[in-house]
C-alpha cells in the first residue's frame, strides 16, 4: 500500500456560514484501504465526505489524489463515487437504468453498458430485477442498486455516506460484511462514514474519530479501541465510566493515591503523557471485575475501587451493575448478579484503564447520568 | 341509522349547490345543444361544423401551442430555480415570475393590445434600436398575440406548481447525478423533469382547460376570423339569441377539454399501476 500520497488531505478547512464545520483536517490514505470517518451527528463527517466528493469546496487546505490537487475540481473528475445515505435512485428509471447511467453519461456505447450492467448486477446478487423501478425492490436491494450505480464508472475511490443505516439491523449485519469482502475483492479504496461504532470497527482498516470538525484521532480499530488518545475517543469507544483520581509519577509507573472511593494503585506509565496531579479515569462496564468487598482484591497491576451496588439488570451474557463510588455512579459488568445494597469491590486492570490528563475537574460528571438511564432501559 | 341521516344531511347544501348550478345547467346545454326547434336532431352541429370548422382547428391549435410553449417556459423557470447557482439571479427570478399570475385575462389582453400592434411599444422599440424599419414593422394582433397572451398569464401559473415539485424532490438524486458526471441540462431533462412529470402534466392540463374557456384575449387581440371558440359562442348568443349553435360549440369545447383530462387519467392510472 502506497501510505503517502494517494487520496491526501492537507489543512482542509470549511465553514458553513459563520460556524466552523471543519478544522485543519490532516489524513492521509493508501490505495485499497477502507477508512471509517467515525463521529456523532454534527461532528462534520459527512461535510468532510461531500467535500472529497466535490460537492462542497474547502475554505483552506487542498485535497490530492496521486498527487494531483482535486480540490476544485467538479464531483465527475475526481474518480469518485458517491453511495448517498437515502440511496437517491432515481424513481424514474429502472435498476438497469439506475446502474447504467453514469456509462452512459461517459458515452459508452449500448452494448457495452447492457455488458457492465449485466455484470454489476450479478455481481451484487441483482439478477432478474433489471426491469424493476426502486419502488419495487426492497431496502437492501434499493442500497446495492445505489452501489452498482458508484460501482458501475469504475471509480477509485468509493465513498460510502451512512449506506447501511436505512437498513434493517438483521440485514445491516450481512451487509457490512459483504461491503467489506466486495471492496477487498475490487481492491477499491473507500471511504465510509457511519456513527455506528461497531460498523466502523468491523469494517474499517483504519477509523478516523471526528470530533467538532478535527481530528480526535486516527488509527487501527484495535489503536483507537485500546489506546484512546483522548477522554472523548475513550467515551465514543465505549468507555463510559469516569472517574477522577490523584496521582503521581513514578519512574515508569503511575501511582494513584488512595481516594474516598478508591485504594492505593500502580499501572504502568506506557507512554501516556501524564503528569502528577489529578488525573480523569475512564473504563468500560465490561472491562471491570466485581467482587464482593470482603474478598480479597484481584492481584496484579490496576485500581481497585470500593462501593455499593445501586441497581443491576441483566442485559444478555451478563449482569450490569451500577456501582455507587460516593459522589458518581460507574457501571460494572459481573458473571453474577450482586444484590442492590451489597458492598463490592470493583477492580478494573491496568491495560483496561484510559488516564487522561484532567481537565477541570467539574467538565466531567455528565457520564454517570448517562449510564444510569440505560440501565432501566 | 340516524348517525348516517346526519352524514347525509351534512353534505346535502353542498351537493346541492353542485346539482343545481352545476350539473343540471351543463345537462340542460347539453341537452339544448340537440334541440332543434323543439325536436331532437343533428341541425345544431351540422350548422356548427359548417360555420366553424376552421374556428375549432384554430382554437385547437393555438391551445395545444400555448400549452407546448407553458411546458417549456415553465420548466426553464423552474428549472432554473432549483439548479441556478447564481443566488442572486435566483432570488430576482423567484420575486418575478408569479407577477403575471395576478393580472386578470382582459387585462392581459388589454396591455398586449397597446404592445403588440403596429404602432404598439413592440415595433416602436425595434425601429428605435435600428432593428427594424418603419416600413417593416407588423402588428401581431393575431394569433401569435393569443399565443403569447396566454403563455404570458399561464407560465406562472405552471411554473409556480412545478418549481414546487422540484424543490420537493430528494437533492440526492440531483447530486447523485452530477456525482456521475451529468451537465445542468441534462440533470434537468434526464433526472428533474422526470420526477415532476406528474405535476407538469396536472398544470398544463389546468392551463390547456383555462385557456380554452378565456373569451376576453380573443375579443381584445384576434378581432378577426378564424378566432377561438369562445368568442363564436359568445357571437352565437349576443347577435343572434342562438343558444343550439353555442350549446354545440360549447359541448365540442367540453369535449376537447375532456379529452385532455382523460389522457391525464389514463397516465395517473398507468403510473400507479
């Protein structure tokens, strides 16, 4: 894989009106990869999405593709295709029609259209619908029509906007895997933005987190999953406990002060950027361990917390706790279910524990209340 | 039981109002336009056919243009409000367009009068620019004056339903295309014009049936024959209390108008079937 220079984004800017939608977006991508442009609603992934398409120009920065500046060139010679989230097929016309078009907006003769349609649509399971208008086909036929249509040009570069999110969760699973094996087999290089989680990471070779129109962080599903590099990439990923802690640096390990709610701890430095002092702790409901407080505590590298069982429900493989440490409420996963009103311990690993430098200490309470309403739920 | 009188009893003025004055008229028309001195017969539209073959090509013809010339002009209006890209040139478009939607028919006419004659401000301003010398100069009072009369005062009309639809339909599948490579006009020919055929065809159908029944822009601009429908009825009656001969020109104007329905109807149907 070519790393450098393939589809380059440098200093990419935009603004819509007076609002900054877009803020020196720097990324990089190689031929064939599959990159997930992850974030909420509003974070300017698909502004980003429709600026590589061409719909939209940067107000900075400039976007290149081998090389070459594409930055205001039209949407049709960039050698990208776009799969809208609504699919946009065009009622009018039939699903050959659909697929075709783009051929024969290019002026490919009849036959040879005829010959590619044909292909695309066994291609993706579409055989025997090329009379149907998209009213007739179901969601998930409607969704591979739209990408037969991208497909069809032959483009390079396949970018995907939310394409799986109209569908049915049953079918959106096999989708997500077909995409994937589709672009593999195409070799294809894509670019896909969902704000589903777990569709990034099962489909993507490298996520992109967008936060408020910059880069939050980019990397390896695996990277961004286990190594946040910041508090809001560890929350988006799941990690939605937090905590304040103090601690301090010790040669290459963090020692973490005894708290209210909290024993005395060490995890391993690994390269964080800390500095002694408050730190904000945050880990995932199923990365922790819960005991009962009487036992002895689980041995080894991580922090142990101490509290009260408040609530616990059984969401499916295991029981969700909700944990009282004094002030905050944390969610812990158990194998068994602790009575509401026990004393437990709660120790959480140290490979499984994200330490961030603390902002203020009053930005971070939002979590807990967050986490308690999905227990009810 | 009483529930159901009551429904009944709701509806009842107002179909009432549509029997009376509506249904029972047209019947009675109908109905007159087959009587002879007090015998049913042909005479009326024998008379008719005599008199005014050439009238119902003519309206026929001067209708069916007016109508091709809307279509086209309204889907340029529309078409340019919903691709233009100049938003300022958009904006002025979409204040201006609907002007001619409010001035009633016989104004219409009587502006086109003083604009379209020989001397009229037309040919007045052509000589003036050197485009035309005096000697050069025709009226258009004519048919072409009806024409542009009636595309004048209905583009709005059609291009205010049409410019609506267009700005209903999803961006996405215009985008879509212009993704794929798709010039301005063919975005507007091959992917807008095609999901708002509906509603084109639903405005021109009114337009062609309001254009058939306007008497006012024949008398004020076609002072001549062979002139529309309209005014023959209207002749039929003022001059000659001859209410066979406009009872038949007006079921042959009713007939004409109908058909134009029916070919909607039959298009509504196919495209739910």
């Amino acid at each position: 894989m070519e790393r450098d220079g393939f589809l380059e984004l440098r200093g990419v800017a935009s603004h819509y009106g007076a609002t900054q939608v877009l803020t020196d977006i720097d990324l990089s991508i190689a031929k064939g990869e599959f990159v997930a442009l992850l974030g909420s609603s509003g974070c300017g992934k698909t502004t980003l999405l429709r600026l590589l398409a061409g719909f939209i120009s940067p107000s900075a920065g400039e976007v290149k593709v081998r090389h070459r500046d594409v930055t205001h060139l039209p949407p049709d010679k960039r050698g990208m295709a776009l799969v809208f989230q609504s699919y946009a097929l065009w009622p009018h016309m039939t699903v050959a029609q659909n697929i075709g078009y783009g051929l024969k907006l290019k002026g490919v003769a009849r036959a040879e259209i005829a010959n590619r349609v044909a292909a695309m649509q066994s291609l993706l399971g579409l055989d025997g619908l090329e009379a149907r208008k998209p009213q007739a086909l179901s969601g998930g036929q409607r969704q591979r029509v739209a990408l037969g249509r991208a497909l069809a040009v032959d483009p390079e570069i396949l970018l995907l906007d939310e394409p799986l999110s109209n569908l049915d969760a049953r079918i959106r699973l096999t989708v997500r895997h077909e995409l994937r094996a589709l672009q593999k087999r195409l070799g294809i290089t894509a670019i896909h933005v969902t704000h589903d989680r777990e569709e990034a990471m099962v489909m993507a070779d490298r996520i992109v987190i967008l936060n408020a129109g910059k880069i939050a962080q980019a990397g390896t599903p695996e990277d961004v999953y286990n190594r946040p590099a910041s508090a809001f990439v560890a929350a988006f990923m799941g990690a939605e406990n937090v905590i304040l802690l103090n601690g301090t640096l010790e040669d290459d390990d963090f020692s973490i002060a005894a708290g209210t709610a909290n024993v005395a701890g060490n995890v391993p430095l690994a390269g964080r950027p800390l500095a002694s002092g408050p730190v904000e702790a945050r880990f995932r409901p199923e990365a922790a361990r819960l005991f009962e407080a009487g036992e002895i505590a689980v041995i080894g590298p991580g922090i142990t917390f101490r509290g009260e069982v408040a609530a616990v429900s059984y969401p499916g493989g295991h029981w969700r706790h909700v944990v009282r440490l004094g002030q905050t409420e944390i969610m812990a996963d158990g194998t068994q279910a602790f009575e509401p009103g026990t004393r437990v311990g709660v120790f959480v690993p140290a490979e499984a524990l994200f330490l961030f430098k603390s902002p203020e200490a009053a930005s971070v309470s939002p979590i807990s209340r967050a986490s308690s309403g999905k227990v009810h739920a | 039981m009483p529930k159901r009188l009551l429904g009944l009893l709701l509806v009842l003025p107002a179909l009432a109002v549509i029997a009376f004055l509506f249904i029972l008229p047209l019947i009675m028309s109908a109905v007159g336009a087959f009587q002879v001195e007090e015998a049913f017969g042909w005479g009326n539209f024998i008379k008719t056919f005599d008199l005014y073959t050439k009238d119902i090509i003519f309206t026929v013809v001067i209708v069916s243009l007016s109508t091709v010339l809307i279509g086209i002009a309204s889907i340029a209006i529309g078409g340019y409000l919903t691709l233009g890209e100049h938003p300022v040139a958009v904006a002025i478009l979409r204040w201006l367009y609907r002007w001619p939607m409010f001035i009633p028919f016989i104004v219409v006419g009587q502006i086109l009068r003083t604009f379209l004659s020989k001397n009229g401000m037309m040919n007045n301003t052509f000589i003036n620019l050197g485009l035309l010398t005096p000697l050069d100069a025709v009226s258009f009072l004519d048919w072409r004056g009806i024409v542009i009369a009636f595309v004048w005062k209905q583009t709005p009309f059609v291009a205010l339903l049409v410019a609506g639809a267009m700005a209903s339909i999803n961006r996405d599948t215009i985008e879509a295309a212009r993704n794929l490579g798709a010039s301005r006009l063919r975005l507007l020919v091959e992917i807008v014009v095609p999901q708002v055929a509906m509603t084109l065809t639903v405005g021109l159908i009114l337009s062609f049936v309001t254009m058939m029944s306007v008497l006012s822009v024949p008398l004020m601009i076609n002072a001549q024959s062979p002139t529309m429908l309209t005014a023959d009825i209207a002749f039929r009656v003022n001059s000659y209390g001859d209410y066979g001969v406009a009872n038949a020109l007006g079921l042959i104007s009713l007939v004409l108008a109908g058909s134009v329905a029916w070919i909607y109807l039959r298009a509504s149907l196919k495209e739910r079937a």
